[in-house]
C-alpha cells in the first residue's frame, strides 16, 4: 500500500516508551516536544500521493502495484538516477534536508540484505543452522507492504580502550538468552536517529576490536516491544513559531539512547548474530547506500547555501562588489564539486551480487569527506556575506506593530526585493547555521553513519584498496612486479571473503 500522512500519524500511538528530557510523552504524534516532527514525517508520505508528483514519487511494480520509490530496486545507472531524484524531491519538498533521517533514507540501509542475504545467514552463530534468509526476506516484504519506518541504530556505548576487558563489561547491547523462537537481548545503543518517530529500530553493530560474540546483532525489533525505552536528549524544536523560525518550527527529530530490558527478538527478525568476523568485513557496506543519499542531501544543502548567499547580498546591495562575486563563486564551487562526486559515482557504478547498479563507493565516499572538510568555511562565509542581517532583524510581533515599523522597515529596505523578504531569508540563515536547532544538523552531518575519520579508516579497509587489490595494479606494472596470484598471496584483497568483496567493487570475486 501507499502509506498515508494520517495513517502514519495513527500508528504512533501504540504504547511506545518514549521520554524526551525530563518527560516521558504520552503520544509522539500530538505532543508539543514531538507533534511537529511527527507531522514532517507525515508530511513524506503525503508527498507520494499527490498527483504532479506520481511519477517521481512512486512506481509500478511487476505485479501492479503502486509502491513509494523508496523500495525502488535499480538494476540500471537510469534507473539509479530515478531514485535519485526522488530522493533529490523528498530533500527540497522537506526544506532541504532539514529531515535527514525521513523514511526513505533509513529504509535504504535494508537494500545490502535482501541484495545478498546468504552471507549473513551462513556466517552467523549459535543459531542452530537456521536459514536467516528467510526472515531477512519476509521483513523486507512487511517493511515494502506496510511502508514502515525501520530506524538503525547501530552505535554502541564507548569503552575503555586501554583494558582488553573493557568490551565484555560494557553495557553495550547483547544476547543473554536463546531458545528455540528466538533471542533475548539486554543492554544499551548509545545512539539511534529519529527512533521515537519509526515504526522498528533496526538493530546492528559496528566492529570493534575485541568485541564479543554476543554483541554481534542484526535484526528488527518495533518501537513498542515491551523492555524497550527511548531517552531522547532535550528538544531544540520551535513549536508554534513558524513565523519567527521557519526551519527550527517544523521539528527536531531527536537523537536518542535506546535501553533494551530483557527484549525477545524472534527468530524471523534476527538477520545475523554471533560473528565478529562478518561484523569486521561486512556491516559497513549496510552504510554504503546511506552515504550515497547523504552525499545527495549534501548537494542540496550546498545549493541552498549558495542561494541563500546570494539572495541576501542581493538584498543588502553587496552582490554586484567584485569582492563578494569571488567569493560567491566559492559557493558555487563548492556545490558543484560535490555535484561531480555524485554523478561520477553514478557513472562509475556497478552490479551488487544482487544484480542491483551500486554507486562507485570511493566517489562518494570521498565526495562525503570533500563536503565535511569544507563546509564550516562556507558556512562562516554565508554568515559573513549576510553580516548583521543574519543576526539583527524584527521579530514577526515587532514588525507587525505599527509604531515599530515605521522605524524598522527602512532598516530591512535594499535595492531590490521587499522588505519582509529579506526577514524571510534571515530567518532561516540564523536557523540553519546561528542556532541551537542549526548546530544539531551541523553535528548530525558529522557523525552521520561514520564520521569523517571513519570515513577514511573504512575506506583503506575495502577490499580493493589493499595493497594486493586492483588499486596497486599499475603500480605494480610500472615496478615490474607479479601480481599477487602470480606468487600464491592469501592476504589482502586475494584472503578477503569473497561476498565482501563483491560489495566493494565491480572486480570479480
């Protein structure tokens, strides 16, 4: 089915315990700390049943069912590039990424499984050789059939790194007991994204040296399952000033700890479980298709920047001074080489084991690090073009009194544009990047899926970029020697798993 707004609205009100600061909040959907996020996300699914954008928005699949893109499976670059679109129309429908975690983006993080579902069945352990697969299926159909919102949340509490044992005696998320329908789990993930507004979290892990089997988790659980609590941090939302703060009024979707109490988790949501190993090659390739959409996001947050730049020196008359050209000009290429690392990695995709196009992983991988390098210079500069305009202007009250604005209109009166305009652009430049609510975005963008020296930690550890791997070949052409099969290595990129392997690149196993 096609999920609607109301619909999804209805469904958070299932008993989920949900504290935000210090109040536990009876119903996300109509609470004061909640309501306005609650109707964004309402608002996504709304957008896929309106006309004018049927054919961005949805598809037909081969049965003849109209389903929301976001379970769209590209098997071509076209097709590739369509789901990018929409994902390129939820971000400008939505204020331009002012929601980054909106349904779509989190169920994109299911694709690696149902792409390739054996591995994580096979490499799992104590699961008395059940096939996973079959489970891991049947969530995607529910997920598909349903249009749920799966969170992940895959973060686990920080340890003490200079004790080996520091792992065992961590908090962190783990099994404490299994029977034959399933798992019971206990224990903490330190971060999950927009959870108190989804319909399951979605459970996984990030490798850490010396983890224990036992914290080794993939699955599903719903947000409602009884021993589980969501302690949201303290809300930055604006509710019920859409004037003064546009942006900021339209929601915060709460980052959030999540406790599990003794939570049993069935066999059939149970993707994998037990195995370090697979955790070391193969979670973060679950993250791939999150950092392809947040090099997307990236891209229309860049645009915006830019125009908003120049709407404002347009405003307070700066924008025709060579100065100020040049260093628009930065904003502009700014965008635009983010731009070029998304359609290059379009262009340079390949085919999953799935038959599915993936991206060129390193491009916008890179093109992510590019944009986290450099964004807080062309943030100071936005702020810097707009100066006092950016921080000094009439709230909507002050201005709609009229022994004030007299006084105050002429202040907000350029060469162009009306004056009330130029509060609208101010607004949201002091939202975005002069705020408490901007900072949080800001911060979100940092450690989205993995942080930028993750990025390039996690990068060195894909297998084609060992130095046994396909990235050394020409230089071990120009030096004159063998290739690594030549001399039976089995390290490297030749002693990686194979189905790790077909995730990184379109070399053959």
């Amino acid at each position: 089915m096609l999920r609607t707004g109301e619909q999804y609205l209805a469904a958070l009100d299932d008993g989920r315990v949900v504290w935000v600061g210090d109040e536990r909040i009876d119903n996300v959907a109509t609470h004061p700390k909640t309501r306005a996020y609650a109707q964004r996300v309402a608002q996504f699914y709304d957008l896929h049943h309106r006309p004018d954008l049927q054919d961005v928005m949805t598809f037909v699949d081969g049965d003849g069912e109209r389903r929301s893109m976001m379970w769209f499976r590209h098997r071509t670059k076209e097709e590739l590039i369509r789901k990018r679109r929409y994902m390129e129309t939820v971000l400008r429908e939505l204020d331009a990424g002012s929601a980054p975690r909106t349904p779509d983006v989190n169920n994109y993080v299911l694709v690696t499984y149902i792409d390739d579902p054996q591995p994580w069945s096979d490499q799992s352990r104590g699961t008395g050789g059940r096939d996973l697969t079959v489970g891991i299926r049947e969530f995607w159909e529910l997920a598909q059939d349903n249009d749920y919102n799966a969170a992940p949340a895959f973060v686990d509490p920080q340890t003490d790194r200079s004790r080996e044992s520091a792992h065992a005696e961590s908090p962190a998320l783990h099994v404490v007991e299994t029977n034959d329908e399933g798992i019971v789990v206990r224990g903490v993930k330190a971060i999950g994204t927009g959870t108190a507004f989804a319909d399951f979290i979605h459970i996984g892990v990030f490798y850490r040296p010396g983890i224990p089997g036992e914290q080794v988790i993939f699955g599903a659980v719903p947000v409602n399952t009884p021993g589980v609590t969501l302690v949201c941090r303290e809300s930055t939302v604006r509710d019920g000033e859409e004037e003064n703060h546009p942006l900021a009024a339209s929601g915060d979707e709460l980052d959030n700890v999540i406790l599990f109490d003794d939570v049993f988790i069935a066999w059939h949501r149970i993707f994998h479980v037990g195995n370090p190993e697979h955790a070391a090659l193969y979670p973060q390739r679950v993250f791939d298709w999150l950092h392809y959409q947040a090099l997307i996001r990236q891209s229309v947050r860049a645009e915006l920047m830019m125009g908003l730049a120049m709407l404002i020196t347009e405003h307070i008359g700066t924008y025709q001074l060579p100065p100020v050209q040049t260093r628009l000009a930065q904003l502009v290429g700014f965008h635009q080489t983010i731009r070029a690392h998304l359609i290059a990695s379009e262009d340079e995709g390949f085919m999953t084991p799935g038959g599915l196009y993936k991206p060129n992983v390193l491009l916008f991988d890179f093109g992510r690090a590019y944009y986290l390098e450099n964004v807080p210079r062309m943030v100071s500069e936005v702020i810097d073009l707009a100066g006092r305009a950016s921080l000094i202007f009439p709230t909507e009250g002050q201005w709609g009194r009229p022994e004030l604005r007299r006084w105050l209109e002429p202040l907000q009166t350029g060469p162009v544009g009306r004056p009330h305009d130029r509060l609208k652009i101010s607004r949201v430049i002091r939202d975005l990047f002069l705020s408490d609510w901007g900072d949080r975005i800001s911060t979100f963008e940092n450690f989205n899926g993995t942080p930028l020296l993750a990025i390039r930690m996690l990068t060195m550890k894909r297998a084609e970029l060992s130095p046994s791997g396909p990235a050394a070949d020409l230089a071990r052409q120009v030096c004159g020697i063998e290739p690594p099969q030549s001399v039976g290595a089995e390290t490297g990129y030749t002693g990686q798993a194979g189905y790790a392997r077909r995730q990184d690149a379109a070399t053959p196993a």
